[in-house]
C-alpha cells in the first residue's frame, strides 16, 4: 500500500488537533448562511429600497432621502407611530400577568393540570383565529360584549367601530396570548430556581412579596430579559391582529406601522415601494433601540452581580 500524501496527513492532523475549536462553528454555519441570506441581506435591501421611487416593476428612480422627508409630513404615519407607542406600552402588561399566572400555576392545588392547559391554549392558536373571536366578541350586533355589559347596567358600546377605543380593543385581544407565552417562560424559569436558596430565605422569615422580589425575581431574570424583548418586537411589528380585525380602521385611526408600512407598499392602492421601505427602516430602528438597550443593561447587570 501506498502511504497518503503529506497533504491529506497534515490536513487530518490539523482536524484532529482544532476539532474541538472548529466543530461549533460548522454546526453554526447552515443557521447562520440563511440568517445571513434571508434576514441581514433583506435589511440592508430595505435601507437600498428606501432611497428610491419604484413601483415594484418598472424602472427605479434615485431620490435620495425624500422619501423620509415625506414621512415627517405624513399624517397617517404619526397616527401609526401613536398606536405603536400604545402598543408597546400596553403590550408589557403581559409580562406581569404571564409571572402571576405561572406563579399561581407553580402550586400543589387540585386539577392543575386542566388550569394549566386553559391558560396554555391561548399560546397555540392562530393570531388570525384570536382576531377573528374578537372581533366576534366585540360586535355590538351580535358578539357577547354587549349583552354582558348590559347585566351591570353599561353599554352599548362599538369597541371596533370608534377610533378613541378601536386600538384598545385590538391591544386586549392581542395581549390574551402574549400573557400565555410568557406565562410559559416564567413557568420554565420557575422550575429552574434554587429550593435551598428558598427555604434559606424561609427560614429567615421572609415570605409573601418579600420573598417573590428579594429570591424568586433575581432568578427569573433571564426569563424576563426574554419575555420583554419578545414583547417588545412583537409590539413593534403587530400587524396580523389589525389585518383581521378592522384593516387599519376606521378612518386609518388603528393603523400601526407595519399594517401602515404594508398599505402603501402592497396594498390595491399602493405599489410605493421605496415608501414602504422607508417605513420599514423607521421600524427596525426603533426595534433596534429597545433591543440594543435591553442588551446593555442585562449586560451590566451581569457585570455588576
């Protein structure tokens, strides 16, 4: 037989004395070539596209920054940013409400199981069937709002159809299943606290809110850093809830950015591409702060414990 070529030989050494070094990267590489080709590539399109006039078919034309200018002299988009901001805000209400749930779903009590899986199944339905039942509940013909308001002596009322309640109502029936994801978050941080770090803090007599801020918080905060950056984005991006359940309206006063974003860039009446780029760009900068700022303090934190 003959011996392999000095080549083969040193390349086989090189594997066998980096293989530890080199095998995460390889494992890594598939994920991170789609990332890179289906999610960095279309961002960095998106600031392209932004900076032109084009219909989506024909010839593109140069305008530079105008597209923004106009923007900052569009009524619809500051209506959009509005009910972003509400979005956010309001949409963080599911972090506390998904920790009480999993707190309480966390206890030794009778039919637990069936109480978890009511509070669970929020989590695996569609957003566009959660917008349909709510838009059912809401209809002031026929939903159930209605007549329930009306056994305390309240109502009518038309949530979808006034624009000073339409993005409250849409927000409530949102937050239903954002409440259950991160109840599940919370469940599983739960699972992973410290029993003696518990009973240490029993025996020296805290208990109640105590011991939920000063042992059970500081543990959960990973589950926390996920649930607001979760939260936050799908804040940010709401877009299915308002398709289904009112199409921006009325009178465009539910509009969010991305349904905003997807109006004048798809829509029948649209076809501004270059716009709706821009839009997009405004967006994920937003996103871009909140995420980068969430970052930085749980990495002081981690520096400073």
């Amino acid at each position: 037989m003959t011996a392999p070529p000095v080549r083969e030989m040193r390349a086989r050494g090189f594997w066998r004395a980096n293989q530890l070094a080199l095998a995460p990267f390889l494992f890594l590489a598939p994920g991170a070539i789609f990332f890179a080709i289906y999610v960095v590539a279309p961002i960095f399109q998106s600031f392209n596209i932004s900076l032109y006039q084009w219909d989506g078919l024909g010839e593109a034309r140069f305008i530079g920054l105008r597209n923004y200018e106009e923007l900052f002299d569009d009524p619809a988009f500051y209506t959009s940013l509005t009910n972003n901001v509400l979005w956010l805000v309001l949409y963080l209400l599911a972090i506390p409400g998904g920790l009480f749930i999993a707190l309480f779903l966390n206890q030794k009590v009778r039919f637990i199981r069936l109480y978890k899986s009511l509070f669970f199944f929020p989590f695996v339905i569609s957003q566009v069937v959660v917008g349909l039942v709510f838009a059912w509940f809401y209809n002031p013909s026929i939903g159930l709002l209605n007549p329930i308001l009306s056994l305390f002596g309240l109502g009518p009322v038309n949530i979808l159809g006034d624009p000073d309640t339409v993005t409250f109502g849409i927000i409530l029936a949102g937050l239903w299943p954002q409440t259950a994801y991160c109840m599940i978050l919370y469940l599983t941080g739960l699972n992973a606290v410290d029993p003696e770090q518990v009973e240490a803090a029993r025996l020296d007599g805290a208990k109640g809110w105590r011991m939920l801020w000063y042992v059970i918080l500081p543990q959960l905060r990973p589950a926390t850093f996920i649930a607001l950056v979760v939260t936050v984005i799908g804040a940010l991006r709401s877009f299915d809830m308002v398709s289904v359940m009112t199409n921006g309206g009325p009178f465009g006063s539910s509009r969010v950015l991305a349904y905003y974003m997807f109006e004048v860039a798809l829509s029948e009446f649209g076809f501004r591409m270059g716009y709706g780029a821009a839009i997009a760009v405004v967006l994920f900068l937003i996103m871009m702060v909140y995420v980068a700022a969430f970052l930085a303090k749980m990495h002081r934190d981690e520096r400073a414990s």
